[in-house]
C-alpha cells in the first residue's frame, strides 16, 4: 500500500490516464487532425494518398532515395511506404531503378509525371501550412519549431533505449 502522499499519487496515476492530457495522444490527434485536413485535397485534386505524398515529397527532396530510408525519414510504416511507392510506380509518378553500387538496392525519382504532380501538390500544401500557422504569433512559430526538434530527438532517444 502507498504510505506517502506522492506514493498515492502515483499510484492513482497507474490507474487512470487522462487521455485528453497525454502529449502522445494529443500529438497523435493533432497529427491525424491536420492530416486529414489536407488530405481530401491531395486525394480529390491530384489522386494522391497521404502516404503516396509523402513519399513523393521526400523523393523529391532526395532523389535516388532508398524505400528504406523514406521508411526511416518518414517514421512511417514500411509496408505503408512500400504499398505507396508500388501506387505511386503503378500510377507513372515513381521511378525504380537499382542501385549502380549495391545491385540489393533500389533508388526512388518521380518520373516526369510526378515531377508535374509535385509541382501542382507543393503550392497548395504551402498554403494549407501558411493557413495553419495563422494560428500562432511569429514568437510562438519559433519556440513551437524548438520544441518540435527537442520532443522529436528525445522521442528518438527513449525509442532506441527501450530493450
């Protein structure tokens, strides 16, 4: 039994989880929530999924880019990913090609198609994110960007310390 009123704290703790307070779960919601919101435009004017975008937006940043690390950039599942780039090589918008110096691997380019794709994708994604940040004063654009960068290198730091 807790004797101490912080051991009956935590022990109350163990029992409950406020849901609506826990940064995992709101971070989730947060990042489903504006998801979804953009979504419904990449799908309605490009046919294009979430993952689909995604993918093509790091390929674009990094072409010749592996599955694997668009898996690894992303922190996306790598059977969403791989599903995305066979879609995305389906629908003419991706390249595959092995890889010159490692016949094991694949290097990811948009295909002229997807390059066109991108092109029309990227000013609306600006715009939804410009729409977005309305919400927040210049100071808070700042410190949200810090805080962004340490909760996602310490989410990195307690993922690769769990045994």
């Amino acid at each position: 039994m807790p004797s101490t009123p912080l051991e009956q704290l935590r022990a109350s703790e163990l029992e409950t989880l406020d849901l609506e307070r826990f940064l995992p779960y709101r971070l989730s919601v947060l990042s489903n929530t504006v998801s979804q919101a953009i979504a419904s435009a990449y799908e309605q004017q490009f046919d294009l999924s979430i993952p689909e975008w995604r993918v093509m937006a790091v390929v674009a940043r990094y072409p010749g880019i592996s599955a694997v690390d668009v898996v690894v950039r992303t922190a996306m599942d790598k059977v969403a990913v791989s599903r995305a780039v066979n879609r995305l090589i389906d629908a003419g918008r991706l390249l595959r090609r092995p890889d010159a110096s490692d016949r094991r691997r694949t290097q990811l380019q948009l295909s002229a198609a997807g390059r066109a794709v991108y092109r029309k994708v990227v000013p609306v994604a600006r715009a939804y994110e410009r729409e977005l940040e309305k919400a927040l004063a210049a100071s808070e654009l700042a410190a949200l960007e810090l805080l962004l960068v340490k909760l996602l290198s310490r989410a990195r730091d307690l993922g690769s310390s769990v045994t």
